[in-house]
C-alpha cells in the first residue's frame, strides 16, 4: 500500500464521494439531520451562506422589477386538484393537514382533534394558492404584468433524502409572474433563466449550460421548462435552477382572465421560477477538497479569518493589538460592493486545532500572527483554495487583499469549468456511451462519467433506454446548432441533440 | 348634521375604528384576507415594510452576538407532549400533519393517504424542536452561551382572525439561547426586551412601557415573561414583542444538560423572545390618519415620491428630465445610514388619483412637478404626516429633506407619546376604573379607556373581576417603584401595581 496524504476529510472524494459530502457538511459545521423525518437543521455557517444567496438573488430580482410578497403555507385540496398534471406531480409527496387540534386520547396522551372539512395541504409550490389570488387581481391589461416573488419554505414528502439537495422542507424563493402576452411571457422566462445563470457563474463560480428540459423532466403542469446544469465533482449533474413558462395552463384552470386593449376577455400567460437551499449543496460539491469546504469569497460569511499565536501574556499584549488594528484596516476595506468580513478568532482553543476549523469551513484567507510575524511587520497568509502558505508584508497584504479575493473568485470559476469541459463528450456510438456512463468495476463505483453530448429525438423509448444507465437527459442546450444525423438511441434521422448525464 | 370633511378613509377613526383599520389596509394595498381560512396574503407594499423591520432588527440581533439559523417547521407531537404547560397551552391550536400523500378516493377525487406512524404539528413556536438539538449541541459549558435566532412562519389555528394582529401562519422570528448560568439568562432575556424597545421606540416611533407579565399572561411553561406594550389609537393596548426567561423548563423535559467547570453534571437555563408580523399592524394603528397609512421614515419602502405633472408631450419633455434629475440628487443624500429611497411616478393615471394612492399608502414626502415649478426652479412639496403643502425652492429641499425626514420620525413619536400621557391615569378607586372602561353608550362603543394604572395582587380573582370589563392586565413596569397601599380590586394590602387595558 503506497503512502497516503492525511486530509481532514476521510473518506476522500475519490474513495467514497456521498460519504465525502457528509463530512464535509459536518466538519463545516453546515447543517445537521434532525429528528423530524426528512428535514434538515441548517446550522449557523450554512445558514449564513444561504443569507448571502438571498441577499444576492433578491437585489437582481429587484433589478428586474419583482417585487416580494407572501402567500399562505396552506393550499386547499381541491386547489391542487385544479390543473390536472400539477396534482399528478405532486400527489405522491403531499404533507396533508387534517385537523387543527390537539385533545387527550382514550388511552392517554394527545391525539388530533378538529377534523377539517377540506384537509389542507402544506405547500410544495404556490402556483395554485397564488393562481388563485392573480384571478381576482388581474381584471385589465392595465392590471398587467405583475411580477412577484416569494422567498419561503416548501414542503415534498422525499422518502430518500440528502441533506440540502433533496429533503422533505426546504427552502426557496418561488418568482410568480402573469402577463398579457405569450411574447412578454417567453422574455420573462428567459431572463430569469439568465439571472439564476449569472448568479451560478459569477457568485458561486459555478459554471452552468443552459437548456430546456424534454417533456419527461418538465415541471408539472408547465410548457415549456428551462434549467441550469452544473457538473459536480463526481461528474454528475446537478439542475442549479428552474424557470417555467406556464403559457396558459394555470391560467385557464384557475380563470387568470382580463379585458385586453380592445375589450377583448382573454386569458393571461404565466410564468414560475425557483432555486433553493440546493444551491448550498451545489457549492460544496463544486468546490470542496479533501481538506474540507472551499467557499468563493463572494458567498463567504466571512473573507479573512486573523488567528493570534502566543504562548504566554506577554506575547499576547502585543499580539492581540497587532491583530487588532489589521482587523480594522481590513474592514475598512471593500469587496464586492460591501466591507470586507473579517474575523478575529481569539477563542482558547489549541493554534493547530483552530486553523483546521477553518480550513475545514472554507475561509477564503487565514492569517496567523505571532510574536516573529510582529516583529516582521508580516503576516502569515493561508489561502484556502491553493493551499498555498507564505509570509507576507503587512502593507503588501493590505494593498492586495482585495485583488487576491477576486482571483480566488476567478480561479474557483476556471477550475471548475476546466472539470467541466475534460469530462464532456460528444458521442455517436452507443456502445462508447454506454462504456462512459459504466464504471470499471461495478463493486467500487468511483468518479466516473461526465456530460455526454448526443442526438436523440424526444420519445419515451429513448428514456427507456437511458434508465439502464441511470442517465437521463439533463437538457437541450439553450445555443445547441442543430446537428443532422440519426438519433444515438433508436437510428431514426434528427438534427436534436442533448446533454445527458448521471444526475442529483 | 354639520358638514362632514371628507377624508380617504371611511369610516373614520371615530366612526368605526375596528372597520377604518381595515379600509386603511386596503386603501394602502399591503394585506388581503386569502381563501385559506385564517391566512392572510401580504402584498408588496405590506411585505416591504415587514422586509425594513426585518432588516433593523436582524443587524441588532447580529450586534448583540446572536446568529441565524433553520430548524424544521414539524414537530412530532411526543416532543411537544414533553413540558406540560407548553403543550396545554398550544394544544387547542394546532395545525395537524396525519398524512403524506394524496390518491384517488373511492367516489373520485382526492384522498389523503399514507397515514403517518405519529402525527406531526406545523410548529406554533419551536422551544420543543430546538431545545431537542440544543440537548445534542450542549456537552460542556466551553459549548455555551449558545445565541440563535430564526425567521420563520408559525401557525396558531385562531378562531377569530384579524390582519397582521392575529391570523392562523404568521411570519416571525424567535431567538432563542442557552445559558451556564441563571444571571446570564437573565440578562438575555432583558437584552433582548431593550433591543424590542429600542427599535419600537427609534423605527416604529412607537413608545412602549417595558414590563413583566402577571402569572396567567406569561409564555406557556416560561418562568417570566417580559413585554413592550403600546397604546394605540382606540387607546387599547397592544403586545409588541415578548421576552421569556425559561429558566431550567424547558432544559429538564428535554434534558440539556453540561458539565459545569467542576465537572458536575447540571441543567442548562435557557430564553426564548419573538415579534412578528403583528408589528405591521401596530405600525398601522399607531400612525395612520382618516386619510390612510402614515409611516416613519425609517421604515417607510419609499421616502419621497416624485409625480410629473403635464398636459402634452411638451411639457412631458421639459417636466420628466427635470423630475429625474431630482431623483437622481436625492438617491444621492443618505437618511439612516443608507440611500434615500425615491420613486418617480410617471404611471398614466390622473394626477389627483394618483397623489392620493401615495397619500393612502403613507409614503412620508411627495413632490409635485409641472411647469410652473420648473419654471421656478421650486417643487410643490406634500408631507404625509402633518398634511402640510407649500412650494419650496429646489436648492432649499434638497439640502433640507434629511432633516426634515428626521423631524416627521421624531413628529410621529411625539404624538404617540403624547396619546399615550394623555389616556394613561392612576387608580385608587374601583368605580372611576370601572367608569374609565365603560364606554358612554354601550350601543356605541367609541373610542374609550386607555392605560390604567393600579395597585393589584396577583390573583386570580383580580383576573375574574377584569373580566367582566374584557380589561386585562397588561404588565407590571420594569421601572415600577413599590407603592405601599391597598389592591383596587380585592382591598387587600399590596405595594406592587400594574398598567391595566383592554388589549388587541
């Protein structure tokens, strides 16, 4: 057996990448399971990160003229029932409320009481509860476009869970937009596919393609389905982010109608769009090492950490001031459009110990100052990304602090992207599809797979086909060129191609 | 009859105070009763206010060393079961979760099915829930102070419901700690009332009396609660934000227990303190006027309006570059320590339509632009709180509109304060008390009372007696000083005396 590096992740991501996700999770003290079946408690440092997310996504939806608002948690029934393919899609995994008390059982205890004459549903999206309300609102064109969202918790009832990337509450923001026309309806749709791939690349350094879904993996109830896909560390594919064009289905089940310029009564077009809590798991896989988190400093709660070393008093009256006055020259300086966060960790904990915490957390830059760096007027710079450790001048650290915290951002976005294009294939074989999506040795299922780039045409045979390899088809990209040729899946003549993949 | 000033409002303050609160929502667009019994929809204007308050108070959270976090919104029934006051007191309440998934019923439709193995309650508050992972987190006393805070829905299945002051979900957000020690509870518990009273008093422009709840008016399974109480409009009182020390409670049923620095095994103290979106409703009825909403500054989602006047394309040319260059100034100045927040209304509505949707929605500043004031170099200037309109000079607002943001805060305060002296009395006598709650024509009860303020002891035959009054007792003041003397409704000798009223 050769000699293995230590990591502060065990097991690494090439020996057991689900339980290496684990751990990651809980050395960054991110989130715990909780008692409750299927939900989540996002601890502190992951909530904080998600805090980032909304304050980020909330500005751009601003921007682009939504405003926020909140509906009810409880959908009636028979709303649910209203669009056909919506309650077929979410039936399955409904958390119904039946009654509204609590009263002492026969046989001792509480038992629930109040039964209601229509259960209640706990919402696992609001199409249907804010349809409701856009049907009285929208009564002219001059009523028109309304453009909302709502940042809340949803609730579907997974029975295989894990943690952020599926779990039965989660949340998210649900943008619910109405229109007069199917032209401003598709724009609308666009844009905020285009909003959530921006905040995927930029802010997460997330490398995303943007497609459509084929109609098997199309929200219910919705005509068309836009997404972005990102490629995990594992090569798997993780959808970051949806935006539905509704047309006129939610409109004409639950009578969305107005007058139009002419007098006309005619049915209005919608639109929904959302990202969730999933996006915190996304970030982890995209960037994580085996030392633990790695977060890109435009999400990180905080950018530098500043760890004081001594060992006795003495050192510590002329450390701590030192570190002191480096924390206030940094806050004083900006990034991203905000102060610099910088935390100065002086908590009794063993020097080796407290570093690793966080390492493990994904801190962008650490500084260890003791006595010698003092006397140096230095600093003792880790940077989370490279793993790159070196003394530095305290002015040049100063003057560069902020540029390192953007080429950090940047290079967390190359990376990535670089995974993404070595691990992407076009393929005309099926035999050499097959063999991409299968791994070497069936008993160890290590990282294999990608992005497979094929033609194909949109049946359910091809679906069929693609379930042995547990693949699917993650989308048509949004550029895709047709391309003539047969179909990878049955032979038959397309010029329609996809990106297929294992996927989250 | 005598001439009537219209007002934007009907009826007025006067006439029908229950019903003018209403008319003033609706007139102001922030809130709708939804088809969901007991929920509300908090519409864009009502939901930007909530999002300033949530703002404020979460960066006097962040200062005062608390953290976010998110815990699940279900709570097996056995959990709440566990500390006896608490579940009687939600039990009646309670939003039951007994199924989790929907199929087809036998005479068609939906049914719910999967029946769940133990029910599961929408959280009414989450002392159960979290204080459960608080007992995994808490080993050692190096673990505490543990100082969270969450921003989430309740549900609280209420009979009788009311906009913002009393519906079945509400969004809020509950803080709550761990503690080694009784004294440092303690002082988070007073911490956190002074954080409620500084933002109601310096946002909401809101005086309160800070105080402690009598034994039948405290927090199910608390050991004290503590409370900010506002006077509003109709001089009833309304509870503002509470603050509970829940002594070892809550940490016995649940077992949050620590190695103490003697290594003994011993029970945690814990606190728990929550506002909500009662607070908009409080905001309501404490400012606004028979011509609709009136809001502080500091809170307000708009500060100035800008409305162009023109009657042809003309004049729409020379007045809109002249309003946004105005707009561009302003955004420009800075009030509470962010960019003033303007609007320039060029919405084709007409101009008296449009100036009273403003008026009606609080906005504090209006600026009416046309032709004449561009001539003048001048804009007509409106302010919400006193109703005043004069020209001013362009150069004059601009270098005095902060100021005079400031003055309409502190102006709100000042005659909420001064409402607030005027119907608050001391009582030695039973019959005035009586006489002060009983309105003059029980056929029409206009607006009476206010603060009583009373020597009492803390029995329940005190309670009794106010019953009959529907008064109650609101808190015995924090700065209180002993008044030796006898209790107002059963003769015997007491020092102690409460501010008593009847209450939303």
């Amino acid at each position: 057996m050769g000699k293995k590096k230590r990591t502060a992740i065990e097991p690494t991501r090439q020996e057991d990448y689900p339980e290496w996700y684990q751990q990651v999770i809980r050395a960054a003290d991110l989130a715990e399971v909780s008692p409750v079946r299927g939900c989540m408690v996002i601890k502190p440092w992951g909530f904080a990160i998600w805090e980032n997310m909304q304050a980020t996504l909330d500005r751009m939806f601003k921007e682009t003229g939504h405003e926020n608002a909140y509906f009810p948690l409880f959908i009636p029934m028979s709303f649910l029932e209203k669009e056909a393919e919506h309650v077929e899609g979410f039936a399955k995994e409904c958390a119904v409320v039946t009654h509204h008390r609590l009263e002492p059982g026969p046989e001792g205890g509480l038992v629930p009481a109040g039964k209601l004459e229509e259960p209640l549903i706990v919402r696992p999206t609001s199409e249907t509860i804010i349809g409701a309300m856009f049907a009285k609102w929208v009564q002219s064109y001059r009523d028109l476009p309304i453009l909302l969202n709502q940042w809340c918790n949803v609730v579907r009832w997974e029975m295989r869970t894990r943690m952020f990337l599926r779990t039965a509450e989660f949340l998210w923001q649900e943008g619910h937009t109405v229109h007069a026309t199917e032209a401003e309806a598709r724009e609308e749709t666009a844009r905020m596919l285009d909003v959530y791939a921006t905040f995927a690349e930029e802010y997460m350094a997330m490398p995303v393609i943007r497609g459509e879904k084929t109609e098997g993996e199309r929200f219910p109830g919705a005509v068309s389905t836009y997404t972005i896909e990102a490629m995990m560390q594992d090569r798997k594919a993780l959808q970051a982010g949806t935006s539905h064009f509704l047309g006129q289905n939610f409109a004409k089940a639950q009578e969305i109608k107005f007058q139009d310029q002419h007098g006309q009564e005619v049915y209005a077009w919608t639109t929904s769009w959302g990202v969730s809590t999933r996006l915190v798991g996304a970030l982890i896989m995209t960037h994580s090492d085996d030392d633990g988190l790695v977060l890109p400093p435009k999400l990180a709660p905080r950018h530098v950490v500043i760890l004081p070393i001594y060992r006795n008093d003495q050192e510590r009256s002329e450390v701590l001031p030192y570190c002191e006055s480096l924390r206030a020259e940094l806050e004083g300086l900006s990034f991203d459009g905000a102060p610099l966060r910088v935390q100065l960790d002086d908590r009794d904990i063993r020097g080796g110990e407290k570093n690793w915490q966080h390492i493990k957390r994904g801190v962008p830059l650490r500084l260890e100052i003791g006595p010698k760096d003092l006397a140096q007027e230095a600093v003792f710079l880790g940077r989370r990304d490279t793993g790159e450790k070196r003394s530095v001048p305290r002015s040049e650290f100063l003057a560069n602090v902020v540029s390192l915290l953007e080429e950090i951002q940047q290079n967390l976005f190359a990376q990535a992207l670089k995974l993404q294009k070595e691990h992407s294939h076009w393929f005309d074989d099926w035999d050499a599809f097959r063999a991409f999506f299968t791994p070497q040795n069936p008993e160890r299922p290590e990282i294999h797979g990608g992005f497979a780039m094929a033609r194909f045409v949109d049946t359910p045979a091809v679906e069929e086909k693609l379930k042995e390899l547990k693949v699917t088809i993650r989308c048509v990209p949004l550029d895709a060129e047709p391309k003539p040729g047969k179909c990878l899946f049955t032979g038959e003549p397309t010029d329609r191609w996809a990106v297929f993949a294992k996927a989250y």
